[in-house]
C-alpha cells in the first residue's frame, strides 16, 4: 500500500485545483470543520483500516501444474501480490472450498498475466535500509521452497522473489536450477566518514550467462540491481540475439483511468449562524429544503497495485439551489410590524477532488470516498424584500440579502456501488456557504443520489 506521502504527493500533482482547495481549508472557520471531521471521518478511517487488516477473495481464471505434470484449471484467488505468495488458492467454479498449494506440491501456476514457479532458492537476506546497513560485505544466505515470479522465460530467463520483509532477490535459471544474482549494499569507510558501497557479484554472473551476446556487455555497467533494470537488460538481449521468448511479464502501467458521466438529484438546505442584530432576518429564519438536478463528468485515477482499489477521483459536477424564507417582527411600543422575505439561490460549477477506496463483492464493487470541493458561482438569486408598517405608514425596501462571495469550499463523503460500467453513489457535503459577514456563517449542506456512467 502506498504511505500517505505518496499519496498526497500523486494527489496535489496530478489536479491544479487541490492546491487551491487546500488554500482555501485555512480560510473556513475551524469549529465547524472540527465539528465535521468528527462526525464523519472516523466511520471513513474506520472502514479504511479495516480494509487493510482484512484482504478479501478475489478469484481470476488460472491453472496450476502439479508435481506429476499435470495442468487443472480453475479459479485463483488473486491478491496483487507485494510480496512474493507462499500459498495459492484453486478451486472450480462450481465448488464452495478451495484447494490450498504450497510450493511444495505444485511446480507452477498462472493468474491474470502472472506465471509463478516453484524452487529450491537461495536467498540473500542482508537488510538493505540506509539506516540499517552496517561495515559488513559478506552476503548472508538462507535456503528454502517458494514460489519465484517469472519476469522473462526462454533462452535466457529472469525470476523475481520478494521475501516476507520486503527484500528483492533476483534469479537466471541454469543447468536446471534457480541461481541467485548476488548483491548487497553495506557501509564502508573512506576517510573519517562512512559511505555507501556495493557489492554487485551479479554484473560478473550476468556476464557469463549472457555471454553468447557480445553486444549486451556494455549495457551490464549500467545495470542496477532492480527489476526495472535487469528487464531493460534482458530486452536489449532478447533484441540483439533475434531469440523470441516464451513468456514476458510486461511492467504494468503506472496508472490507469476511467472517465464518465453522473447525474443525480441534490437536496440543499442552509443554515445562517451567528450574532448579528443586522443580519436577524436571516439568522432568525427556517429555510425551506431545495431539491435540483446536479450532474458532471469524472476522471477517476486508478493506482497500480492492490486490485486497483485504490483510486483518485476528479469531477467537474453542476449544481443549483434555491431557497426562500421570510421573518416576521413587530413591536406594540413603537408601532411597528415588518416583514423581510428572501430569495438565495446559486448555479455553481464544482471541482471535486476524493480518494475512493473499492472493497470487491463478487461482480460489485462497493466503495467509500471522502475529500474536498471547491464550488464557483456562475449566476446569484440575492433578493430581499422588506415589508414594513411604521406609526401607520408603509414602506417596502428591496435589496441584496447579504455580500456574497464567489467560491464555496466543501467537505465530501459518500459511499456506493458499482457494477459493470455503471454505478450508484450516495454523497454528503458540507459547505461554508456564500455569506462574507465576518459574524455570519452560512452553512451549506447537500445530500446527493448520484448515477454514473463510464465510457
């Protein structure tokens, strides 16, 4: 899983307008974004980590090879992988209980476009963190049965195996057994500081094994020890020599996208909040629940890597609303009896930027997602209009309700369903509303039902 960090960074890169938002988060008054918060992100949290202590079946069409060499297909139960598998799931659709294999028992199998083969390895088992090297050279080995990723099979092939803490080794098949590329990072010293070395026996091996291509010696300097690397190394080999491969592992694209349409209804109501003898007529009034049409186009961002069910969400969204109220106060002492009747409405055109996490269920996805909004005016309804008896005359006033501002900055979360290219989604957001008075807090809160459509 990504950390946090990666996150925000691929978050504030890849939408101009977040960092807008997040300007705008200092402006909002901090009681009421602390009164949010805690209503509605720990049940957000909540969910979150729930989802990462618990993983969830996922079953892809797939095969395994037994020990006698027999091939049984099946479904798998795929899990993307971090760390290379120590057991795999089979079973056959119509059956409740899958079979568990080892390494142990099977001797290869394939889900999705992976291809996993079982064998007797050697691992190098030195931490490799800065902050935990130490002055030692000496590479440190263990033995054991796994499962190793096929990244290139043919002539010449290329295994990858990441350990259970996160260590990368890499493997060449030879003379009908997996052999370790040797390397390791350590500390040394120059001078009166420490620096960082390496110890890269693996250039030497991988020049030996790749020795009936003179051409591919050069570019070994240059090879670092990741997958990156050595794919880009056993890609120039597999050009030089004209030799096909029988099976190549493409590196998966970064990221993936998704664009639609939505379209839904929206339920406003505002609340006027604060102590301003001024704006009474405002604070002072219940205002009727408006319900409008709001729809839009989204970019949904997937992040590579945990089943896709991490992803970024961009909308473009319209919405509207209109409400009216009216206030009533008279006074016996001073013969007086007014009335003010108001008229707020907006049409705005909203940026949206969310971090939507899937939870897969069978052939729907449910998801959760929260994050921010910022909502620009395209057109006002600002209208007030005062009734007032005075010592028996009459007068009428109309004019603005309040001094407005252009943008309205929201918190969202919402959660849904998807299924096939459509999907349902019910949202909260809470606004800061439209109104400048220093004193006054204009409230915004939108419920949405949200359909959507994905091309």
């Amino acid at each position: 899983m990504r950390s946090i960090s990666s996150l925000a960074r691929i978050f504030i890169l890849s939408f101009p307008f977040t960092s807008i938002i997040i300007k705008k988060l200092i402006v909002i008054d901090s009681h009421h974004v602390a009164k949010f918060l805690r209503k509605s992100l720990p049940l957000f949290i909540a969910f979150l980590f729930f989802q990462t202590l618990y993983s969830q079946e996922n079953y892809l069409s797939g095969y395994i090879i037994n020990i006698q060499g027999d091939t049984i297909k099946g479904i798998i139960d795929y899990q993307d992988w971090t760390n290379n598998p120590t057991k795999v799931k089979l079973k056959h659709i119509k059956e409740k209980n899958p079979i568990v294999y080892t390494p142990n028992d099977i001797v290869e199998f394939s889900v999705g476009d992976k291809i996993y083969v079982s064998g007797i390895i050697t691992t190098e088992t030195s931490k490799n963190q800065i902050n935990e090297l130490k002055k030692d050279s000496t590479l440190y080995f263990n033995v054991d049965t796994a499962f190793l990723q096929s990244i290139f099979r043919g002539k010449k092939s290329l295994f990858y195996y990441k350990n259970s803490i996160g260590i990368e080794n890499f493997y060449i098949y030879e003379n009908g057994a997996f052999e370790l590329l040797k390397y390791k990072k350590y500390l040394r010293t120059q001078g009166n500081e420490l620096v960082l070395a390496e110890n890269k026996k693996y250039i030497n091996q991988l020049a030996h094994y790749l020795i009936d291509c003179p051409a591919i010696q050069s570019e070994l300097v240059k090879t670092q020890y990741s997958l990156t690397s050595l794919e880009k190394l056993f890609q120039h080999y597999y050009n030089y020599t004209s030799t096909g491969t029988t099976y190549y592992k493409k590196k998966q694209s970064k990221l993936s996208t998704e664009f639609g349409i939505m379209g839904g209804v929206a339920l406003t109501t505002i609340d006027f909040q604060g102590d301003n003898y001024y704006l009474n007529y405002l604070l002072e009034t219940k205002y009727n629940k408006t319900t409008n049409f709001s729809g839009g186009a989204f970019l949904d961002i997937i992040l590579p890597g945990n089943l896709g069910k991490w992803s970024i969400l961009n909308e473009l969204q319209y919405s509207s609303y209109l409400i009216n109220g009216s206030f009533h106060e008279n006074s016996n002492f001073y013969p007086s009896d007014k009335t003010t009747i108001t008229k707020i409405g907006a049409q705005n055109i909203k940026l949206n930027s969310l971090v939507r996490f899937h939870y897969l269920l069978g052939d729907f996805k449910v998801f959760i997602n929260g994050g921010a909004s910022i909502g620009l005016a395209l057109s006002e309804t600002n209208y007030k209009k005062v009734d007032w008896y005075y010592f028996g005359d009459h007068y009428i006033f109309e004019d603005l309700a309040f001094e407005t501002k252009k943008s309205e900055l929201s918190f969202i979360v919402g959660s849904g369903l998807k299924y096939k290219k459509y999907s349902f989604e019910l949202r909260y957001e809470r606004g800061d509303g439209m109104c400048t008075a220093s004193d006054v807090k204009s409230i915004s809160n939108r419920f949405y039902a949200l359909l959507g459509y994905r091309f």
